[in-house]
C-alpha cells in the first residue's frame, strides 16, 4: 500500500527519560529512518511563542523593500550568511542537475556563540565560524534568530540521542562530533508567482540534505514540500500546528551505510489558478556536524556480510562539494 502521509511521532517519553519511554520513541524513529527519512515530530518541548516570534521575524524581513533586504545581501565568494535574491540557489545542481534558479529567497545564519581561538578563525575553519550579518529591521531580529538557532541545537541534540539509541550505540555516541557543530538556520520566502514558472524551474529542486538531520517549521501556503518514498513516488509532506518535519540527511545515510535514508526532497509550484497569492514561508535548521568530523560506517551499521559501501570524508569535504555546485554565477 502506499504511503500518503508521513510518520507522526511524539518524542515527549523520550524526553521524560524512562527506559520504556526511551525505547519506545527509538524503534518508531528506527522504522522511519529506514522505510521514508521523514517524518513530523510533536511533543519536542519548543515553547510556541518562540516558534511564532521567529516565523513573524522571518515574514517582516521577506516584505521590506528589496534595498532593505540587500544590506545584508551575501558576501562575495558564497560564503554562506546573510540574504540570497530570488533565484539565486539552484539545489537541483547538488545532485549534478541543470535547472533553472529556484523560485525562493533566503537569509542564511550560520553559528551563534562561537568561541574565539584558532579552530573557529584559522585556516582551516573556512567560513563555517564567520560573522552572521544581521539586518536593522524588524526590531528584534537578531535576538529571536539567536534563540531560535540555541534552541534548535538543543532539540537537534535531542533527536541524534534518540538516533544513537535507535541505532545501539551509547545516547552520548554523537556528542564529541557535534560539539563544534557548523549548523546553518535558513529562513526562506517562496513569493507569490506571477508569472509561471520555466520548464523545469521548482520553488525548490529535488535534493537532499547535507548534514545529519533537518528540523522544519513552514506555514501550510499551498506549493509545499514533498518528499520521495524508497518506492519512487513522491508524499505530500504537510506540517500540523505544533509539530516539525524531521528528514535524514546524507550524513546519517553514510553513517548507518544506507540503512537509514537521505530523503530526495524538493518544493513544488503552487497550483497555475492559486499561484498568484500563494507565499510560503520556512524556517529550516540544518543539523551538521563539527567541519572535520570523520564520517564513515558507524560501528553498528557494518559487518562481515554487510561491509561499508562508503569511504572515510570529513564533513567540510562534503558540504563544500554539495554548496558551491549549487550557487548561481551572479
Ligand atoms: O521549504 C521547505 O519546505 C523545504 C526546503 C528545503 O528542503 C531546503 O531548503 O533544503
Ligand atoms: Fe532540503
């Protein structure tokens, strides 16, 4: 039969700590790390008006002016803060595909609090540690985004125990590859369209995530996100009030040596007759893992008769592969 919804799974017994409770959260995001790699999480104790100042935050920053916007526009050379235009991301090009630019503009917010020393500025921190730029307006913005970011790194800690423990390795297995995390918040507009789009052209291309999870907060504007089953067809990913969608991304697919999936995802075009008001917002925190992480089979996932299929990397080899095939020549 197939899959018309994704998973809901409510990771409160996790949280509250008792042994059953703890397993019993693993084995359902066990089936659904194996069977889809998404699914909606509800019970994760982010408090609502945090969730709504944000989104708030983000929709008054996608109406200002365009000149407002491009104060913070990106700096030179990809570097991967502040405001990309419309059009100005191809993700379709992180799987090698030509495509038009995909119909959505973003800000890109990269780690709060980060310490001084040579691992955060040298040579090698790259711009994974560099300055976020913050725009003026709204009032507030700044603060919300940093409490928002605190916190998903909270809730994303959260979730790699509960993965840990749904994959037979110690809760705490993950921490010392995310101490130095170089997660990025993305918050993005996909604007009304008043003009159909190109051939090809999407809200977002097909794609998958880079990192090791991805949290997801969108209002429910028609266009949305869909996401493809192992079986090949795609399913209507839609959030409820008060939940996140979860996906799995490439790194947990080389962790676990594919037992997990790294979801093909992509955002499509609002139907031709609703296109011309339909605006969808997300706000998306995307879990990665410290820059030089080792990744490679985690010790539970590989075996005599099932040997790894992938090479050791670090993660900034993969994730400056995945993000500069994707950056449009502007
Ligand atoms: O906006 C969405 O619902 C998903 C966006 C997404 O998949 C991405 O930016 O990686
Ligand atoms: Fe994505």
């Amino acid at each position: 039969m197939k899959m018309t919804s994704i998973p809901v799974i409510d990771i409160a017994p996790f949280l509250a700590g008792t042994p059953e409770g703890r397993e019993q959260v693993a084995a359902q995001i066990r089936q659904a790390g194996e069977e889809i790699g998404f699914f909606l999480i509800k019970g994760h104790g982010v408090d609502q008006d945090l969730i709504d100042d944000t989104y708030a935050a983000a929709s008054s920053f996608f109406r200002l002016p365009v000149d407002d916007k491009l104060t913070i526009r990106q700096p030179p050379g990809n570097i991967p803060r502040g405001y990309t235009p419309f059009k100005g991301e191809t993700l379709a090009a992180s799987l090698g595909k030509a495509a038009p630019g995909d119909l959505k503009e973003m800000i890109d917010i990269g780690p709060v609090d980060v310490p001084v020393g040579e691992y955060y500025s040298g040579p090698e921190a790259g711009y994974y540690f560099y300055k976020n730029l913050w725009p003026e307006k709204p009032a507030g913005f700044q603060g919300t985004m940093e409490t928002y970011y605190r916190r998903m790194n909270r809730l994303a800690n959260d979730l790699m125990a509960i993965f840990a423990h749904a994959l037979d390795l110690p809760e705490n297995f993950f921490f010392d590859k995310l101490d130095k995390n170089i997660s990025a918040l993305r918050l993005i507009c996909y604007p009304e369209q008043d003009q159909a789009p190109e051939p090809g052209q999407l809200r977002s291309g097909a794609h998958t995530d880079y990192g090791t999870l991805t949290i997801l907060m969108a209002d429910k504007a028609t266009g949305g996100l869909q996401a493809q089953h192992r079986d090949g067809y795609w399913v209507d990913v839609t959030p409820e009030p008060g939940t996140y969608v979860v996906n799995i991304g490439d790194i947990m697919q080389i962790w676990t040596n594919d037992r997990w999936v790294s979801t093909l995802h992509r955002v499509v075009n609002p139907p031709s007759e609703v296109a011309d008001t339909s605006r969808r917002h997300s706000i998306v925190f995307f879990h990665q893992p410290n820059y030089d992480s080792i990744i490679e089979t985690l010790p539970s996932c590989f075996s005599a008769d099932n040997p790894s299929k992938y090479g050791a990397i670090t993660y900034k080899e993969h994730w400056n592969y995945k993000w500069n095939a994707t950056k449009a020549k502007m």
